[in-house]
C-alpha cells in the first residue's frame, strides 16, 4: 500500500514568490488499484507522483511506501526502494540518446543484486517484448516515434516487475490511436498485478482506472 | 549494462564534446611535460659544460665594452668573434705564477648553411691540439694521434661520419673525429689546428672563414687552467696585469649569468604555464559542468531508476577522469615528440644550451607529468560530479 499523510510540499524558486505544490493531501492506494487522477496542468499532479516515488521530500507530512517513511531512510535506502518497488514513466521520455533500445530498457538492472542481473538482457527483451518493441532493440530513441519511445519508457518502467507503476502524462503529445495503443498496455500490465498510479490532464483515460481523482490546486478530490 | 559500460557508450556517443575535453588537457599535459623537458634540457647541459669546461677562466679581448658580453666562453655559445687579441698574451699568462696550463683558441668567421652541418650556423674554431684541454676532452673515441694539416673535428652537429671529406669554402679537410653531445655550440662547431690555419691563410685565394681584419699573430680566447692551491680570483688578477686588454671570465661568473638567464625564461614558462593551467583548467569545469547541465534529465531518470546520488558522483567523475587520462596521454606524448623534434630550433632560438634527458628519464617526466596533470584536472573533474550527485532528481526531470 501507498499511504500519503497530510502531505504538503511547497516550493520556493528563487526570486519568485512561494508555490503550493501539494497542500495537506492524504491518500490511501491498495495494491492492484489503477488510480487515475486527472486536473489542469500545474495542480500537483507530478508534484504527488514525485512524492510517492521518493524524488521530492514534503514540506510537511508522510510518505509511506509499504509502510515503510520514505523520508526516514538514507539516500542508499532510498534508492534500493525505488529500485525494488516502483516504475516510473516521466512525461518526457528520457531515454538515454547514446544507449539502443534494447540498453536502454536495462538502465534499471544495473542497480539490481549482481547476482540477479545476469538475466537483465532477458528480462529486456521480454520487457520489449510485452510491449510490441521485439524488431526494435538494437535501434536508437533517436529511430523511434513518439510511439515507440513511450512503448521503450514502458518496457523500462517493468523490466524489473516492480508492485507500483508510476506514469506520468504517459498518453502527452500522441495521437489518439497511439494513445489507445499505449492505454491498452497499461492495462495489461494492471491486470498481470501492477498498481497502477496515472496521473494526466485528459478527462478521456479516466474510464481506464479503477479510480478516479480530481487534482485542483494541490487538493485532492473524489 | 553496467556504469563502466554507461560511461564508454557516453564517450562514445558524444565525440565532438569528447574530442574537446580530450583536447584541452592534452593541450595542458603536453605544454607542463614540453616546459619541463625544455628546462631539464637547459639544466642538462649547463651542468655538462661545467663538469667538462676544464678551463678555469677564459681570457678574452677588452674593448672598452662590456666584458661580460664578451664571453668566448666555452659554455654560452657567443663566441667573440671579429675580436682579437695579441698572440704574445698567451705566454704572458702562461707564465704567470698559479697557471698550470693555457691553450688559445681563435674563432673565425662561422658559415651558414654548411651541408654537413644540421644546425644553420657552423663555428669554425683553431685551437693548439697539443696545449687543448677544453675541446679533445668531449671526443667520443681518443685520437691515437695529433690532429693533422686538414684534419677536422667536428661537433655531435655534423652529419656525416669520421672518415669523410669535406669541402669548407673550397678547402678540402678530412672529418677524423667526433665531439659527444653538448648542448652547447660545440655541437655545431669545427676545430682543426693552427697548422691547418697557417695553411690556409698561405693560400692565394681568399677565404670567407678568415676574417679580412684579422691581425697577424692574433687569437680570440686563452683557456686558462689554474693550479690547486692558488686562488683562481688572484691569478685572473694578475692576468689583467700580464696581458692588458684581455679580460678574465671565471667560470662561476657565466654560471651566475646563465642562472639569471635561465631565472628569467623560468619564470616566463611558469608564468605562461600558470595562465595556461588556469584557462585549461576553468574550460574543462565549464565543459563538464555544461555536460552535467545538458544531462539532467538522464540524472532525474537514474534517480528514478534506483541510482543513489553516489553511483551519480561515480558515474559522472568516471567519465570525467577517462577523458582525462586519454587527453593527458595524448598530450604528454605530443609534448615530448615536438620538443624531440625542435630540439635545434630551441637551442637557437632561445640562446640556451639544451640537451635531452635520457630516455629513462623521458619516461620518468611523462608519468610525472601524467599525475601532476590529471591533479591540476582533478578541481575541474570533481565539481561536476559533485553537482550532479546532488541535484534534485523532481528538479532536474521539470526543467526542459
């Protein structure tokens, strides 16, 4: 389970008057769940994503992943949970220009047990596979359309099988077929036991989740 | 994949921003190892010409100028040429109490462009073969016998082997030994006897090596060796006395000149150097700190992945350092070839002695000078690092 605890985060830029990101949010996500939380752009909807994948620490408030405070571990902790329970899909691809597809679904096997990483080209493979990627793997992000980059930033986000899946305006700049095409992969893997935590700007994915939630303004609503 | 794997596909991926880094601490690695060379180089062969200088002071003609520019010495390279002596002074001196030996030498017109001579100007020097104890003592095998009418010694300079005929300014001479390398303007001189001398100032022709205004019984330089237990200083006294217009030159004297001249270029290399480090130094942070900026998304994706800010550090200062040592290499290799190269041009061009360390010791320079240049770097590499292990991965991944 994902809990949030009366969260805030505020942000102070430089020069520039203080932001509320999130403002006193409590959330309780249970495995299996496909949470979809729509809201204008710049509500916090990234804002909470980035909260429960441990990149950002609340101004105030818990974070607890599994039970476990996020903010009470060292950055080492940190990031072995990251590695262990979460998948993150970033708004903008991020895939790395000089790595192929293939390496590129793999970045995450690095920091997994050497032990267990001897498998990692496998698991990338099978990983590119499920998302329909298999005739791509030696090709470049530089290759692929906006299609395929989002299928790659999928097959990375599950290489590893983790329990939560966090996407990020996973559906932005697509057209509406590829849309459905990515969609449809997401809720394939939220069938295979994934929680799913979406956030997203378009009304049309909510029938997609098995829950729905309103961001405005750093507050969430029902 | 792994962060040694991460970091090659980098290097390799972004060959333009590489091949600069590369060439920028090349540029440092080769201009610390090159100013080093050329220093030792310089050292080398001061130190040389002092252990084999043999004379303890030189007299040479006083004109009413400045003595000390004057130097006939065996250790500068600007010989006094054009001005003369009286031959009689070399007996005066001789017979001076504390004199132990003397030899005069005679410095004639140097030649330019001598074919079998590599360096651009050729001493032609006469010297008493059989009161010489300042020029036979750098022959690389004895002579089993005195120098001979047209026979020739020449400095490590000249091209051809004893042995060979050679033709200077249509007098036929024969090249029967070779002097060991200097660093000094022996290497680009040649000696033969008074006897050969006499000979060809007999001929009819006029030669271009003997000078028009040379005196009947002249020469240049005494070479004056004083014997132990007297005062050098007393006896280049009495010298002034003996032979008047003639000036001693102490050996310690050019010393103290060379080390104010070497004292000086020391300090313009370590000062261009030192600017140079700076520059070298300040890019290469501001290149790998552009390089951090431009991959902050990649950062921000790590984090999300599970890297910790250490495998960040590591990542970053990983990259950094291979680029580092490859153009530090480069450029301690490209260093020591070139100055190897303009070994002659240096020697001219700076007016200094220089001789090249041993290949050992070439060796020894360039890993010290791999370490001293990856530690000059190592500011410029670790910022970058440390900036990118701590940047806010939720940061990093907003901004565009």
């Amino acid at each position: 389970m994902i809990e949030l605890q009366k969260v805030t985060k505020i942000y102070k830029p430089r020069r520039q008057r203080e932001v509320t990101g999130l403002d006193d949010v409590s959330l309780k996500i249970s495995p299996g769940e496909f949470l979809v939380v729509t809201g204008r752009s710049g509500c916090g909807k990234t804002t909470m994503l980035n909260l429960i994948a441990g990149l950002a620490r609340p101004s105030s408030g818990k974070v607890l992943v599994d039970g476990t405070d996020v903010w009470s571990l060292n950055d080492e902790q940190l990031s072995a949970l990251r590695k262990e329970k979460t998948g993150f899909m970033f708004q903008v691809p991020s895939l790395i220009p000089v790595l192929n597809v293939v390496e590129n679904v793999m970045v995450p096997t690095m920091f997994t047990a050497p032990e267990k990483r001897l498998d990692a080209y496998e698991w990338a493979k099978k990983a590119l596979a499920d998302v329909g990627l298999s005739h791509k793997t030696e090709a470049f992000p530089r290759h692929l359309s906006a299609g395929e980059e989002k299928r790659v930033v999928i097959a990375r986000a599950i290489v590893d099988n983790p329990p939560y899946l966090l996407a990020d305006e996973p559906t932005a700049n697509l057209d509406e077929l590829t849309e459905k095409e990515v969609m449809a992969l997401l809720e394939s893997i939220h069938k295979g036991g994934t929680t799913i935590i979406l956030v997203t700007h378009h009304p049309s994915l909510i029938g997609y989740g098995t829950r729905h939630l309103t961001m405005s303004d750093g507050k969430l609503t029902e | 994949m792994n962060l040694q794997r991460l970091v090659s596909e980098s290097i390799r991926g972004r060959q333009f921003r590489s091949g600069l880094i590369v060439a920028f601490i090349a540029l440092l690695a080769g201009l610390i190892l090159a100013s080093t060379l050329v220093l030792r180089g310089m050292e080398s062969g001061l130190r040389t010409g002092m252990e084999r200088l043999g004379a303890d002071f030189i007299s040479v003609p006083y004109h009413g100028f400045e003595p000390i520019v004057a130097k006939g010495a065996l250790l500068t390279g600007e010989l006094a040429i054009g001005y003369w002596m009286r031959a009689e002074n070399l007996e005066k001196v001789a017979e001076l109490d504390g004199v132990e030996r003397v030899s005069p030498q005679i410095y004639l017109q140097p030649v330019t462009g001598a074919p079998f001579c590599s360096a651009e100007e050729l001493y032609v020097v006469a010297f008493d073969p059989k009161t010489d104890f300042t020029i036979q003592p750098w022959l690389k095998q004895r002579l089993d016998r005195p120098l001979g009418l047209w026979e020739v010694i020449g400095g490590d300079s000249i091209t051809v082997p004893p042995g060979t005929g050679i033709t200077l300014d249509s007098h036929q001479l024969e090249l029967v030994g070779k002097l060991l390398p200097t660093g000094m303007w022996l290497d680009s001189a040649i000696f033969f006897s008074l006897e050969t001398l006499g000979a060809m100032m007999a001929e009819p022709e006029t030669s271009s090596i003997i000078p028009p205004d040379m005196p009947a019984e002249a020469i240049s330089a005494i070479a004056v060796k004083v014997k132990d237990g007297y005062s050098i200083d007393y006896v280049a006294t009495d010298s002034l006395t003996a032979a008047p217009a003639t000036w001693p030159i102490r050996s310690t004297q050019l010393m103290r000149l060379l080390s104010e001249q070497r004292a000086g270029l020391l300090k313009t290399l370590f000062m261009s150097l030192g600017i140079v480090w700076l520059l070298a130094v300040a890019l290469t942070a501001l290149i790998f700190t552009m390089m951090v900026n431009e991959r902050r998304r990649e950062i921000g994706m790590l984090r999300a992945v599970g890297a910790s800010s250490n495998f960040i550090f590591r990542l970053f200062l990983t990259e950094s350092s291979l680029l580092a040592v490859g153009g530090a290499t480069i450029g301690i290799i490209v260093g020591a070839t070139a100055v190897y190269a303009m070994k002659s041009w240096l020697t001219s061009t700076l007016g200094v002695e220089f001789l090249m360390p041993t290949l050992l010791g070439i060796l020894a320079l360039m890993v010290i000078t791999l370490v001293a240049a990856l530690i000059v770097s190592l500011p410029a590499l670790l910022y970058p690092a440390i900036r990118a292990s701590h940047m806010d991965p939720a940061e990093a991944m907003r901004e565009v």
